[in-house]
C-alpha cells in the first residue's frame, strides 16, 4: 500500500495590506515531515510512506499568484515522481486565498486528483478556521479538522487523517463526504471551544462519529477576515460509503449549529484599548494578558500598530509589557547603540499604514537577543524601556505565543503587571497560567468588529451582519 504525504496551506487575511511570497513559506521535506507534522513515529503494516513537502506561512495577506504556483507545481511534481499510489495525505489548511485564483486549497486538490486519478483515495486535515468550497469537497475523499481553538490536536488531527485514509484503503471502501455552509460569520473569537455554545457542539462531533457508517465529522468556523465567495462556517460529514447517511447527519448538525447562532459570544472579558489598560492597573491580578485583538498576528495582522505601546504610556502605566512590535529598522538601532544606551525611536507604522502610524519613543535599550542558529551574531529582538512600559520590538512578525517565547526577550511575563499580546483569544500556554485575561476591541486587520470591515465578495445575506432572513440546510 503506497500513501504519499504533503501539505500547503495559509490562513490569508485579505484586509491586511501585506502580501505573501515565496521566502515567507517554511517547508518541510522528506521523513522530518513524519516527525514534525505527525508529531511521533507513524507506522502500519504493509504500509510505504512517502513523504514530500509541506509548506506553511504565518497567516497574513494574500498569497501572491507566482509563489503558489511554484510550490503547487514542486508538489505535484514530486507526487508525480512516486506514482502509482494508493492514497494521498494532504496537511492543508483551508483558508487560502490566492491572488487571481482565489480558494487555494480547493484548486490544489483538484489539480492532485487529475494528477492521481479518480481511484486514488485522497484525505486532507485542515485547521477548523477554514472557508471550504465544494470544490475541495468534491474532489477529496476524507476530509478532517482540529476540533480545538486555540489549538490543542493539531498534530492528533493529522494522525486521524491518515488513519482514516489506511482504514478505508485496507478495507476497500471509497468514502462519501457531505458539506453544508450556515449563512454564519464568526470570528474565531467568538467561537473558542472551551466555552459555550462552541463546547457543546464540538462535544457533538464524538457522537456524530459514533453513528454506524460515519467515518468523521467536522464543524469549520471559518476565517471572517478571508473575503471570499466561501467565507462562512462549514459542516462536513464523511461516511463509509453512504453519502445519504452523511447528508442526513450535516443537515440535522446544521440545523444544530444555526439554531444556537444568537449564543456565540466571545467569551471572555472584553473592553476598549483604554478600558483595558485601565482595568489592568487597578486589578489585585498579575499579571493581567491584554489581547490586541485588532492586530492579531496569529490571524494575519502586520503586528506593527503601535496603538497600546501609545496608550500605556498616556495612561502612565508602570511594569507593562507589550509583545511584540515588527520593526526591523528599530531592532538595527538599538542594536547599534547597545544595551543600556538611550535611543530615540520612530516604531511601528510601517507594515500597516492603513490603521496605524509610526510613534516616537525615547527610552534605554533593556536587552538585545538573537536567533539561535545565528550564533549571536545579529539582533533579532530588542526591548526598549520607556518610563514604565517595555516594548518589544523584533525583526519579524511573530506571535510570542507562551511564555517561554516571551521570557526569550529577557523579561519574565508573570512578573509584569500586564502583558499586552498581538493575539485574539490567548494561546494555550498563556491561557492556562493567565490570571486574568482582557480582549481589547482594538483597530486593524484583524477587527473583531466585523460589520465594519469592507466585504466586497462575503456571500449575503449572512448573519450576525443580516438578521432579518431565514435559512434551512
């Protein structure tokens, strides 16, 4: 049994004014991608992995034409190379958004199936913050997604893809997947899994599974900032060989799902840049994680808005942290200067110029970091210090996800008074040790107020944005 493995995806925000190329794609080759993607030795009887490339980005603006074309073209050629096969393992994502072509993934997996043939099975995982097309579906036979936000089993939901995909090829049956789109947009935010309704209605995916004859179940919030034709949530049911049976269950799910679309909320605390700042300071908490929501690099912001960096220091707040600001020209600064020394700074502003602006700051160089693979040859990381806020600024976008990540710039998280993070809802790291966490509804690509950003292709009508219509799966 020969089952080739691969895998490109990006989460595209079309709202963020920054493109995506060819060198902002990590790729993964060859047996690392078993170790990595799968994240422990994956063996089967009498059966012959082969694994190709993954590719991967940071979610951010749209993909540009030439850089996907290319990867998709060394990916089928290197599929190619290994035929004939008897299945395909496809690590997507399924909210890629292409320059002129639009849904990525759906145009990736038609091409793979006119290169395999209709006789090869071919099963895809993806991240439950995709846009799925009928295309996609239709021309993949298995199709699974994380069941978890933030992400917890994303590597669990990798291993169930390609054990669907053994399953039906030892047992000789070619599966049947069912999609059905609510008319709902929802921010992930709105839609984190530990909290209700989303808690509930993940829990009812284990018993959809459960039912004789269905292989898996799927519910896809979707990316709101994706403005595409596909943009919605999205219910998949893939059964063994009935596709009556898969339809039956995705329609009584979906009726599930629209029924409790008035209970999505986002679940946390929630308030205004300044409100935040505001309660942080006067919370007996510490230290206190303030979500800049609005420039969430983890969804496709520029991570440049300098919004809370400005605010914290109106407000005069003291032992604040924010995490973090790309500036590569002010990581050079203050690497020339050295730590200890004043520095007067222009920061931020320069990705994202659509909602933010640069700030000048005058304050002393805390720390200088570096890349471990560079040795410590050049600054990839400085902390500024400016009365009584630290700002970290770094050469790249990046999402200091744990604390680990941040603790790396030379200052420990937990002994702040607030942590200001470029992300939505809080990673699992620093959503588990967060004594308290605050979503502040900040400007940028990343809005959660989305009845104000400028959809030009968002199916309508499509609720919360229109409320006075009725819909049936």
């Amino acid at each position: 049994m020969r089952v080739a493995i691969g895998g490109f995806g990006h989460e595209t925000n079309t709202f963020s004014p920054l493109r995506t190329g060819y060198d902002d794609f990590r790729f993964v080759r060859g047996t690392a991608i078993l170790d990595e993607r799968l994240g422990q030795p994956w063996q089967a009887e009498g059966v012959e992995l082969f694994p190709t490339l993954v590719a991967s980005a940071m979610p951010g603006g749209l993909v540009r034409k030439a850089t996907y074309m290319q990867i998709k073209e060394e990916l089928l050629r290197e599929l190619q190379a290994i035929r004939p096969l008897d299945g395909v393992y496809l690590d997507l994502h399924g909210a890629m958004e292409v320059e002129e072509i639009g849904d990525g993934e759906g145009d990736l997996v038609q091409a793979v199936r006119a290169l395999v043939g209709k006789d090869t099975l071919i099963s895809v995982s993806l991240d439950l913050h995709g846009n799925i097309s009928p295309v996609l579906v239709d021309n993949a036979d298995i199709l699974t997604a994380f069941r978890t936000a933030p992400h917890r089993d994303d590597q669990e939901t990798r291993r169930r893809a390609l054990a669907l995909l053994v399953r039906a090829l030892r047992e000789g049956f070619k599966p049947a997947a069912v999609l059905i789109k609510p008319p709902l947009l929802l921010a992930g935010e709105s839609a984190v899994t530990e909290v209700e309704p989303a808690k509930s209605l993940y829990a009812r995916l284990v018993e959809i599974d459960r039912v004789p004859g269905i292989m898996d179940a799927s519910l896809l919030i979707g990316c709101a900032w994706t403005d595409s034709i596909y943009t919605s949530t999205s219910i998949i049911v893939v059964a063994e060989r009935d596709k009556e049976l898969a339809r039956q269950q995705a329609v009584k799910f979906a009726r599930e799902v629209w029924a409790r679309r008035h209970d999505f909320g986002f679940g946390v605390e929630v308030a205004s840049v300044d409100e935040a700042i505001q309660r942080a300071m006067a919370a007996s908490e510490q230290p206190v994680f303030i979500s800049d929501s609005g420039d969430n690099v983890t969804a496709g912001g520029a991570g440049d808005i300098p919004l809370f960096a400005e605010r914290l220091l109106v407000l005069g707040a003291n032992d604040a942290l924010v995490t973090g600001l790309t500036d590569p020209e002010a990581v050079q600064q203050c690497a020339a200067v050295g730590e200890g020394a004043e520095v007067r700074l222009s920061i931020g502003g320069k990705l994202d110029q659509v909602n933010g602006k640069p700030l000048t700051v005058t304050g002393r160089v805390h720390h200088l970091s570096t890349a471990p693979a560079d040795h410590g040859k050049t600054p990839t990381t400085a902390v500024v210090r400016v009365g009584g806020v630290s700002i970290v600024l770094t050469v790249d976008r990046r999402p200091f996800a744990d604390r680990a990540s941040i603790a790396a710039t030379g200052v420990d998280p937990m002994r702040q008074k607030m942590v200001v993070v470029k992300q939505g809802y809080l990673f699992p790291d620093l959503y588990d040790h967060a004594p308290r966490a605050i979503m502040a509804l900040s400007p940028g690509a990343t809005s959660l107020r989305l009845e104000a950003l400028p959809y030009r292709k968002l199916p309508r009508p499509i609720f919360p944005l229109d409320s006075d219509f009725t819909w049936e799966p």
